[in-house]
C-alpha cells in the first residue's frame, strides 16, 4: 500500500508537471531522437494520460487489487526507461528528462537510468503482487482444483 501511495504521489506529480509544461513536452521527448513532431505529441499525450491515470488511480485506491492501473504503470515505466536507455546508448545530449515537464529538470544522466531501473522494479513487484492476489481469489483456488467452503476446503 506505501509503495503505490509515493508512486501515486510521484506520477501525479510527473502527469502535472508536464501538463504545465505541455507546449514544451513534444521538443523535450524529441531530444530522445525517437519521435518528433505530431508523434512527439501523441507521446507527451499518451505518457501524461498513462501517469494521470495510474497515479490518482494508486492514491484513491491503494489497497485496490485491480490490475489495469499496474498494467499502466508499468507501460508508462517501460516507455520512459526505453527513452532514456536507447538515448543514452547513443551518446545523445538530452538537456532535459522532461520527467516533470520543465519542472526539477535534469539532463539525462546515469543517475536518471537508475530512477527508470526502480520505476521498473517497481512494476515488477506490483505486477508480482497483482498476480499473487489474482491467485488469491475463490475462482482462482477453484480453477487450480481447491475449492473453499466457509467449513472446509475440499480437494476435487
């Protein structure tokens, strides 16, 4: 339940950041020599909506089991870390991570590669998580052969 509380609270955060920073967000992604123009800006959409979602998702609900908001999460981690990896692989400059907008910028550095790693940590121990109570559930227990009663648990 922490976890996803400070990762809602640090995807809100990045969503709003770029959202104030959005005029800027599509030259900021075009740095990483991946996308420019109208796809730098289906990008900057497609990260904002995918980090607005999980993160208030993560801090209204942060005992939830469902899997959709991990899911994005981990999407939206995966699509920064491929970001940062290939531009750093490359040699590029990159100025700014855009990772809040024009907000506590930074240049992308090994340091920033070490925040995406967590970020996909992160993902991986929710996802994790979302498995094992997946598993957790009745339907589940009764799909693998144990089926529960309030009395007994009964083998098939």
């Amino acid at each position: 339940m922490v976890l996803r509380l400070v990762l809602g609270t640090v995807y809100t955060a990045m969503a709003l950041g770029q959202l104030v920073s959005f005029g800027r967000m599509p030259s900021i992604l075009a740095a990483y020599g991946l996308v420019d123009g109208v796809a730098a800006t289906a990008l900057a959409v497609t990260l904002i909506a995918g980090e607005l979602v999980c993160g208030i998702w993560f801090l209204a609900h942060p005992r939830s089991t469902a899997r959709t908001p991990v899911w994005i999460y981990a999407a939206v981690s995966v699509m920064w870390a491929a970001l940062a990896v290939q531009a750093y692989a490359r040699g590029l400059t990159v100025a700014n991570c855009g990772c809040f907008g024009v907000r506590l910028s930074q240049p992308l550095s090994w340091i920033v590669l070490v925040q995406e790693a967590l970020t996909l940590l992160y993902a991986t121990v929710l996802l994790r998580a979302a498995r094992r109570t997946r598993a957790d559930t009745p339907q589940a227990r009764t799909r693998t052969g144990v089926a529960h009663d309030d009395d007994h648990v009964e083998m098939r």
